[in-house]
C-alpha cells in the first residue's frame, strides 16, 4: 500500500468534487496491478490517496504510484500536482493455519 498526500497546483482553493474523484478512482482502478484505491479531498487542494499495487519492491511501489495518481489527476481535469509526502505500508504475509492432515 502506498499513500500519498498531494497538493493540486494552479488556480484550485477549493475542496475537489466528488465527481472529480470518482473519475480519478475509476481510471486507477482500471490500471493493471491496481488491487484498490482510494481518496479523500481535503480543504483547499489538498488530497490524500491510498493505493494498493504490486510491485517488487518499496521504492518501485512508490515511483508506480506517483505517475499513476499525476497521470489520472491530469485525466479527471484537476491538473498537475505536487506530491508531499509518501509512505510505503508494507504488505503484512497471510498467515495460514496449519492444515490438518488426519484422514
């Protein structure tokens, strides 16, 4: 899982429609390797986007989701942005119980 918080640049001093994160939620979620996404306006042109994506590794997690939230910003009209801060969240291993092999 990768967060980000981003900042809409230009004009943009009020809170994002939720239309305009729907259309942007839609693409990524129509981009292969995206298991779930999800995003929050806050005040202003503040955003918050969480993305669950594979990747091998941590810092090729971070550089998929960074083109991938300012390509579908630029899709859903909100224009380009500036990214704040980002957080990969590791994927914690599925643990299984033990199988029981008594017939």
């Amino acid at each position: 899982m990768v967060r980000l918080g981003i900042q809409l640049m230009g004009d943009h001093r009020e809170a994002v429609a939720d239309e305009d994160l729907e259309r942007m939620l839609e693409l990524m979620m129509r981009t292969s390797g995206v298991r779930s996404a999800a995003a929050t306006a806050d005040s202003g042109a503040a955003l918050y986007v969480d993305l669950d994506l594979t990747a091998p590794r941590g810092e090729l997690a971070m550089d998929r989701a960074r083109a991938l939230v300012a390509w579908c910003t630029r899709y859903a009209g909100l224009g380009a942005i500036e990214v704040r801060h980002v957080q990969v969240v590791p994927e914690r291993p599925t643990v299984l119980a033990p199988a029981d092999l008594s017939v």
